[in-house]
C-alpha cells in the first residue's frame, strides 16, 4: 500500500477491481484463478504484467473492469464489515483535528474492521506508530491479518485488551508513556476510558471520542471538563448531494404580444439586419443556452440551462466527534 512507485501488477498483490462507484471488489492476484462478475469474467494470469489503472477486457470481450491500486480509501469501501466502520469523511476529519502526521504516535480503541486504522497507518507512516486495542478477540485477530496482508503491520500494533479496565500501557513499549500524541476512542462507554488515555499521552496531545448519540457525548464532555482538557468541541460531518441535470423551459412573450414583436423588429432595424424574421439572442455566461422561437406573431424563447438541486433522500449519519486537547494544570 505504501509502495506508489511500483506500477504494475504482481502475483500475490490486493488490487480493487472497478466497475462503477456502487459496484467494486477486493481481488487477491493468484495465477489459476478467475473473477466472476456479472460483467464477465477475468483470469488473473492476465491481469499480472498490467499497469494501475488499466482497462481489462472480460474473457469473451462483453464486458471490462479497471484495476485501481488499493489505498485506505477504498479499502474502508471494499473491506469486510465486521463491525460498523467510519468513511472517508469522518475519517479526513479525525486525522485533521488530531493533528495526525507522520512521525506520531497515536492509540486506538476499538479496531473494529479496521478502517480508520488503515487511514491512521498510511498518515503516520514511515516514523510513526499506531498502538490498536480490540475489546472482541476474533476481531483483532483479522484485523492483524488484513494489516499484514496489506503491508502495514509494521506500523500497527494489535492487542487484544479492555482498555476500560487495564488501560493502553504496553511493558514491552518502553518509550509509548508520555508520548502518544493523540488518542481515538470508539467505544460504549468512553468516559472510562480517558484517565487511562491521559496515562499514556504528552502533554498538549488529541483526544478524539465518537458517539452514535448525544447523552454519551454530554458524559464525554463532562468528564473531560474534569479532567484537564481545553479546547473542547463536538462536530457532526454531514454529507449533502446535489443533483446536477441540463432543464429545458420554454417561455411565451403574452403580456403583450405585438408590441414585443414590433420591439424585436425595431432593434433588428437598428442593427442593420434585413432579414426581419430573424431575432437575435446572446448566449448567457455559463447559464446555458438561449434559443428564440415564434409562434404566429407570438415571440418567445426556449432555455437550456444548467441547474442543481438537493436530493431529497439522503444517508443518515451515524454519530458525533468529539476532540479535545490535554493541558494538565501545573
């Protein structure tokens, strides 16, 4: 994932198989086997050899896919959804409150499928390190093997832990107290959680919490207030679509009819055009196009123009962020 020089394919590799925005898959390269696809199908042993990006034919020509390389965005599309996981969206606004780069050390709690993680990973990358812990031991243990698959492991760190109780102190981790720079917690109950981030972090480092509803948000914020963080705030990242098509109207000049007729002929007579049946438009700056029309002696116009408005059915959101800065008082 971190290897963007490399440009074609290899046996062994992940790649993200596209068809359209709705429609992608997560395909592991093997010689011998197939893709079926409701779009054809693809022998990988053809894919091998192939740049990013290509556009692979199906086997009897009928269809065609586009092998993308796989990065955290479209891993958080294409990965298993062991648990509920956070899209891009969210994601950009976590790693920029947290004031993630590379070179940090960050805590997470929980993996969950590992979204966020792959995200964290590939920001922090190749100085920093990411210190994961999964309440759910089945969970942590896919989540290992998708970040070896995947060439991050390196910079992760899976355990198996109930922070809640035992906290994110790790003794093999000799230099991770009084380091961590930011902390994101997903959990049910996180208020627990934070005196065993304020454990392991430096001072001025992030907390991130979020929450599917409000009243954990209020305890969260409750119990930061306590506990020596300041610049406290809670966002919601909402996602607006806007549908974009070409409207075609037509308008009748009826107010009054022969006086916008003869009004039209008197300024063609102005312009030096002889030819009276003809009625000149100028077409508008980016608002499409104007076309005049007439019916009998009735003037009028017929507009094209490019217009947008809100969809009206539009994906709820799943909860609330909440960040914060540690300055212990002295």
């Amino acid at each position: 994932m971190f290897t963007p020089s490399k440009k074609t394919i290899e046996e062994g590799d992940r790649v993200v198989v596209y068809f359209n925005r709705d429609r992608m898959s997560l395909v592991h390269i093997k010689s011998g086997q197939t893709f079926n696809s409701k779009f054809g199908n693809f022998h990988h042993k053809r894919l091998i050899g192939c740049d990013y990006g290509s556009k692979v034919a199906s086997e009897d020509g009928t269809g065609f896919m586009h092998i993308l390389r796989l990065t955290p965005e479209l891993w958080s599309l294409t990965l298993d959804h062991r648990t509920q996981i956070l899209f891009n969206l969210d994601i950009s606004a976590v790693i920029f409150n947290l004031e993630v780069r590379n070179g940090s050390k960050v805590v997470e709690s929980g993996t969950g499928s590992g979204s966020l993680s792959t995200s964290f990973a590939r920001t922090i990358a190749p100085l920093g390190h990411l210190y994961t812990f999964e309440f759910h031991g089945e969970r942590a243990k896919h989540a290992q093997k998708d970040f070896a698959d995947n060439g991050i492991d390196k910079y992760i760190t899976v355990t198996h832990r109930d922070v809640c109780k035992l906290g994110f102190q790790l003794p093999e981790e000799t230099d991770m107290i009084g380091h961590i720079d930011a902390v994101f917690l997903d959990l049910p109950s996180p208020w627990e959680a934070i005196d065993h981030a304020i454990a392991v972090m430096r001072e001025g480092g992030m907390l991130c919490s979020f929450s599917p509803c409000i009243e954990q948000v209020q305890a969260v914020c409750l119990k930061l207030d306590q506990s020596d963080f300041e610049e406290i705030k809670t966002i919601e990242v909402l996602m607006r679509n806007y549908d974009v098509r070409v409207q075609e109207d037509e308008e009748l000049f009826l107010n009054n009819p022969y006086k916008t007729f003869e009004s039209k002929q008197q300024q063609l007579q102005q312009q030096g055009d002889d030819n009276k049946s003809q009625v000149r438009k100028r077409k508008k700056w980016e608002s499409g196009t104007v076309e005049s029309f007439e019916v009998g002696c009735i003037q009028g116009e017929m507009n094209n123009k490019l217009m947008m408005k809100p969809q009206t059915m539009e994906r709820g959101h799943t909860g609330y962020l909440t960040f914060a800065r540690w300055m212990p008082k002295i």
